[in-house]
C-alpha cells in the first residue's frame, strides 16, 4: 500500500501552524523520515493501529497444536502474537515510540476509531506524531467459519468475482478481505519542520454507538446519521460542502440500505454527491476496513479521480446518489467523508480535505 499523508485539526484555540495534523506512512519510513535524520522527539511519537479480530491465524494454529500434541506443543510466543495490542506494539518497539501507544478493537470500525483517538493525542498536546489505522489477517477456517455461521457471507461462490456488490439488488453477502491500512499524523508545525510531504488535511472526527443489535445497524440509520453531524462539526464544515463519500458499503443485504437511510437523514439534496464503495473490488477487510477506505479518499483528494463500484449490475432503485457505477469518475473533491460500521453499532466517521494554507 503506498504512504499517505494528511493535515488535521482545526481548533480556533491554536495557532495556524497548530491546527493541522499530517499523514504520512511507508515511504517516510524506509527513508528514516520517521526517525533520526526527521528529529522526531521519540517520546512524543506515538502507535495507534487496531484490530477487530486480533491474532485469529495465531490463535486457531495454537488450538491445533493443542489438540495434537499438548500445551507443550503450543509456541511461546502465542500470548503475544494473538492479543490485539501487539499490532501497535510490535510497531513502536521496532521505532523506538515512547509517545501514547495502544490499540482499539471496534469491530469494522476499527480504523476509524484509531484515526480519532490519534488526532485527539495531538490536538490534545500529548504527542506530535502519530501512526494510527488498522490491520487484519483471518483468512483461517474459522475466520471463514464464524461469519458463515451468522449467515453474513456471500453464497456466490459459483461467480466470485462477481459476489461483492454493493447496492445491487443481487448482493447477498459481504466478501471477507485482509490486509492493512495505516496513516501517519502529525501536527503541521511538526511537519513544517520536518519537510514531510502533505497528501491532504484531516478535518474531524466522531464515533458512537447504535444501541440496538449485536450485528445489525439501526434499519432508520439514526445513530451513523448522528455520527456523520458529530463529524461535521468537529470539522467545522457545513453538509453542502461534503461532496463525496467513501461508504462503508459492505454487499450486506440489510447494512447496505441502512448506511444509505442515515446518509439520506443527513444529505437532504443529493445532486453533486458522488459515492462509491472500495470493498466492492477489495472485499471487507474488518478492522482494516476504514484505513484502507481513508488511503481511497486521500488518493482521490490528490488525484481528482474516483474509484468505480464495480459489479454495480441491478442497483437499488432507493439509490438516490451517484455511486459511480462500474466505471471510474474524474470529480474534484471539495470535503469528503468515511464511515465505518461495526458489528456492536460501532460508526465512525472522519473527514478530509485538500490541504490549503
């Protein structure tokens, strides 16, 4: 996955320089950008990376082992490798971060709890960078097995290619996915300083919780609709200037028509909005879901390019927005939003922007 880069923070309390918070990720790393020759100050350096799951390959190998041969036969580092935490901490011990460092396990919301916590140490003072999203790898039986006990994966195994489809009327079922999606943030004086470069401005931030079902989001939408205007107004942005959406958008037969009721809640006039769904083409990565899906945003701020939603073949007719269908759009982003769900009512929503000083 290529690095990116963005702004945050607007807090009418600080100075210009202190408003915005940077993103920044692989390539700083390899070339140290990160460490000595950029004069990070370690102990303000901090690691927020999340897991929905956690070490699920570690953990079911460990049962195997168990059931073959005994505790005995069970690797040592087992405890380690499967609590969640170590995503962050294996991560600030290999760069040395002394700064705030730990992880947040909100279903598939995971990423976007991350990158508000993240932003919040900043703009709280407590550190001046942070590496925030999230990671998961449960390709195992049992990652596979669990979701098709609750009957959430799709039964299209004749046509795979074709099985995530998000607003089609044919969706059946969410696509598990694995991978990692992780920013770098940093205040823009920070960043100054260091000569980073500046993908895009991270704008605000919400999280909150539906209070209704243990899988399934509220059918009104109202609790990601709440989200989406707590967003808002941490970023201090009016719903007419938000003109594109990553959604969450999983192939879910019931998820998919609630996160487009919240989203007609808040978007009373839909014309300009355009809205397209990555995990059509990657499948739902989890924990992952929401910094990959930030990485999508921030390449389409830069680019002026969006993603299509593929296998979008007999699309709802509830559909009152622009998903760019099949096909990839030029369009120029003036705000954007992502939302994550999570399975618990977990939402959260961020926003970006094209930085502008």
């Amino acid at each position: 996955m290529r690095p990116t880069h963005i702004n945050c923070i607007h807090n009418p309390g600080l100075d210009d320089c202190q408003r915005y918070c940077i993103i920044s990720g692989k390539k700083a790393l390899e070339n140290a950008a990160l460490n000595e020759r950029s004069k990070i100050n370690k102990e303000r350096a901090g690691v927020l990376i999340g897991s929905g799951i956690g070490g699920v390959t570690v953990f079911s190998d460990a049962v195997e082992s168990l059931i073959d041969g005994g505790y005995g036969k069970i690797s040592p580092l087992f405890t380690p490798y499967y609590i969640p935490n170590m995503s962050s901490a294996l991560l600030a011990i290999d760069l040395g971060y002394m700064g705030p460092t730990y992880s947040i396990s909100a279903a598939c919301a995971t990423s976007n709890f991350c990158i508000y916590a993240a932003v919040n140490h900043i703009r709280e003072g407590d550190a001046d960078l942070m590496i925030a999203g999230g990671v998961e790898a449960s390709f195992v039986p049992v990652g596979f097995g669990g979701f098709a006990a609750c009957n959430a994966l799709s039964k299209r195994n004749h046509d795979p290619h074709t099985a995530s489809r998000p607003w089609d009327k044919d969706r059946d079922g969410i696509v598990i996915g694995e991978g990692a999606g992780v920013l770098v943030m940093e205040s823009l004086e920070h960043a100054m300083k260091r000569g980073a470069p500046i993908l895009a401005e991270y704008l605000g931030g919400a999280v909150n919780c539906d209070a209704y079902h243990v899988t399934n989001p509220r059918p009104d939408g109202l609790g990601l609709s709440h989200c989406i205007q707590s967003c808002l107004l941490d970023a201090g942005v009016s719903i007419e200037e938000v003109n594109y959406i990553n959604a969450h958008a999983t192939s879910s037969v019931v998820g998919d028509l609630a996160e487009l009721k919240a989203l007609r809640n808040v978007f009373k006039n839909t014309e300009g909005i355009k809205i397209n769904a990555t995990k059509s083409m990657i499948g739902h990565c989890m924990g992952a879901a929401g910094g990959l899906e930030a990485i999508a945003t921030i390449k389409a701020i830069q680019t002026g390019w969006l993603h299509p939603t593929i296998n979008q073949i007999n699309i709802e007719p509830s559909v009152e927005f622009d998903t760019v269908a099949n096909q990839k759009q030029q369009h120029e982003v003036n705000v954007a939003i992502s939302n994550s769900i999570g399975f618990g009512g977990h939402n959260s929503v961020v926003a970006f922007s094209a930085f502008k000083h």
